[in-house]
C-alpha cells in the first residue's frame, strides 16, 4: 500500500499514469536502464542513438557502451549557451535511429533545453525521445510529448538512492538482464519502501512550494549574474540568461585554478562545485564546457537551495572578489603588459597545468606588434579548449592547432 501510494503521488507530479512508472535504486540507473530497454525494444528499427553533447555523464556511459557494442551514436552540439538547436536534432535523426535523449536542463550551467519542440520532432519521425529530468523535475513536470523519463530524488531534497523510471505506454521496451518479477520487470531487486515514500513525500512537498520559491531563487541568481563581472575582472558568466533553472548560475575567471578557488570559499563559508579541470582527476575540463566552448579556468558553480537566504548571496558577493584576487596573486596573473618588436613568441608551457598556459599567453601578448603571432606550445588537455576561450573574451584571433614534438603548439594573433 505504501508502495502504490507512493507510485501515485510521484505520477501525479510527473504528469503520467502510475503503471507507466517504476522506481530504481538510483538516477542512474534509470538511465541505463532506459537506454537499454528502449534500444532492444526498438532493434529492428536500427542501432543509431542520439544525444546531446551536454548530456549527464549517465547517458554518455550509456551512450558508450551502445557504441562498444557496435551501435552508432551521434552526438548533438550545442551553442555557447549550451543549447541544441531543434533543427539540428532534426537534421540528426535518421531512419535507423531507435532512440534520442535529451535533458530537461543543464546539471552544470542550468540552460533548460527545448524539450517540447524536439519531442514533437522526435513524435513525428517515430523516433521515441528519453528525457533526463533529474535536475528539473523538482521545479515542475516536463513538457511536450516524451517518451521515456528519468528522474533521482536526491536532486529535488529526497534521500540518495531512489530514483524513477517512466516508459510511455505504445514504446517498445526490452528489459535487458535476468527477469524479476519487481517493478514491472524494469528494476530488480527489492523496493527500499522507507526511501520510496520519503522521495515521493518530498517531491510533493518541494512542488508545493517551487513556483513562488523559484521567483525569489531567480531574483537572487540574477543579482549573481549581474554583480559579479562587474565585481571580478576577466569574469565569463555562462549559461542561458533566460531560459534557466532558477537556483543555479555558473561563471569562469580567466587566470584562476578552479581547485584552489573552491578552496578559499569553502574556509569563507561557501561551499561550491565546479566543471574546471583543475578539480577534475582526470585533469581534462568538463564536457559541458568543452561542448560549449566556454572558458573552464576558474569554474564556479552555484547552487543556491530551497530556503537561500538574500544575506548569504549578498555575503558572497562580498567575499568572491577578495578570494579570486588572492588566486590571481599566488598564481602570477598578469598585471601589466610591455611591447617589443618580435613578430614571433614562442611560449613553452609543457607540463604546467590549467590556467598557467593562459597566464603565460596573456602576459606575452603585448610584447609582439598588431597582426604578430604568439605560439603556445602546451600538453594540458584544457589548453585545447582555454586558449580559444581567451582569444574570445580578449578580441584576439585564435588562428588554430598545429602539430609540435612535444604536446600542441595554438597560435594566436594579436587583433588590438
């Protein structure tokens, strides 16, 4: 009884009928098994699956092993405010496509996709569309015509480990592993009913109060938005400025390791998360920000909760300014430029990792004439991405890449 009673009141919120959802033992795995089922339901269709490029890491993983086993995959670029075009998810489906995923919104810099026009592409091509909504079905239901639906309690407040998975009755569904008798057959194992009720509860409750919560979380990630590039120099704020979820803003800072950032606000009180390769183990930036071609040094995202106080946000703004200054002190960042007359400069930045190579760049610039050339030669991976999103804010042509012995040489011009 508790089960079913849970089971309703998360499809009500969802806005499907309660025999169309099962709950899993985590986001994640409702995407996999997701993928999965509607890849081998759908295989006589074709192997070709679509993402986006800005996908949680979930559906790439899934998306990989997909192609492992020998199945196409087309990933969707998105633009600088990290967005697909619903023409270009058209002009991406194929007649052997089975399946296409979409977020609802961005886990990293909160754009909101344009789920409802690309489902009703998706709609008439046959083609059935899985929407990941982990991170926005606390604000509200999706809209437009998907087929598949994922979703994690622990990103609207519930308890870690619950998560759900809707299938859209009429879509072809294959559940892949041993037969269970549980869930429809779509999730194995035992239901951890205590957890099950505490998400369903809570994603009530955060709906109760998410649309008058969300006009005061977005007045205060404005003011972040609008405050801090005028707070902190050599600032890109990313993200779509409009179409958004309301309680995250995303920004980067030009000659600032993200790692050593983070470090300062959390001893000032704040913790946030960032997309930067410096806080990455893998050392290479965020495929969110690489798809977007924004700039990753110095990434900060915040994420600002149900109950955010005004005073907190206001304390930040104070605190922000001082911590990345200190950064761009310990770091050398540039302060002065000088000119001379080489039409040439070589900058060797082998070994030396994010944001040292733009450093270095930005401190040479000025010492080659308009229309001279500096050449970076680097091996961080984040390089590759960094030095174009530099040129960019700085008005600097980035000329390209070229082969060097060791690591990348990028060249760059001087505009002004």
């Amino acid at each position: 009884m508790l089960l079913d009673a849970a089971r309703e009141a998360a499809a009500e919120a969802v806005g499907c009928r309660a025999d169309e959802l099962v709950f899993t033992s985590s986001g994640t795995k409702a995407v996999h098994s997701g993928v999965a089922g509607v890849l081998a339901g759908r295989r006589r269709v074709g192997r070709h699956l679509m993402v986006s490029a800005v996908e949680h890491s979930s559906v790439l993983h899934a998306a990989d092993v997909h192609e492992a086993g020998g199945g196409a995959v087309t990933q969707v670029p998105v633009d600088r405010a990290g967005a697909v075009s619903v023409q270009g998810f058209a002009d991406a489906l194929r007649a052997d496509t089975a399946l296409a995923c979409l977020q609802s919104a961005n886990h990293e810099v909160g754009t909101e996709q344009p789920v409802a026009e690309v489902a009703g592409v998706c709609r008439e091509a046959g083609v059935p569309l899985l929407v990941d909504a982990a991170q926005s079905l606390g604000w509200g239901p999706v809209e437009g015509d998907w087929s598949v639906l994922t979703g994690s309690a622990h990103k609207w407040g519930g308890p870690s480990g619950v998560g759900l998975l809707v299938v859209r009755k009429g879509v072809r569904f294959a559940a892949q592993g041993p037969a269970d008798e549980r869930e429809s057959g779509r999730a194995a194992g035992f239901e951890n009913i205590p957890a099950i009720v505490a998400a369903a509860a809570s994603l009530r409750a955060v709906r109760a109060e998410a649309a008058q919560e969300a006009v005061r979380l977005r007045e205060l990630t404005e003011r972040i938005r609008a405050q801090v590039p005028g707070l902190v120099p050599d600032v890109e704020v990313v993200g779509d400025p409009v179409r958004r979820l309301p309680g995250i803003v995303t920004f980067s800072c030009l000659y600032v390791d993200g790692e050593t950032l983070l470090h300062e606000l959390d001893r000032a009180g704040f913790s946030v998360s960032s997309g930067s390769s410096c806080t990455s183990s893998t050392l290479t930036p965020s495929h969110v920000l690489r798809a977007m071609g924004v700039l990753s040094e110095g990434n900060v995202r915040v994420s600002l909760p149900f109950g955010t106080a005004a005073e907190d946000v206001e304390r930040f703004l104070e605190v922000l300014p001082g911590a990345v200054a200190g950064v761009r002190e310990k770091l050398g960042a540039p302060t002065t430029e000088t000119v001379v007359r080489d039409d040439v400069l070589v900058v060797d930045s082998l070994g030396k990792l994010c944001p040292i190579p733009v450093i270095e760049l930005a401190k040479v610039i000025g010492d080659v004439p308009v229309g001279g050339l500096v050449r970076v030669i680097a091996d961080d991976e984040a390089a590759r991405l960094d030095i174009p999103a530099w040129c960019e804010m700085r008005g600097q042509e980035y000329v390209g890449e070229e082969p060097a012995t060791e690591g990348t040489a990028y060249l760059v011009r001087r505009v002004s």
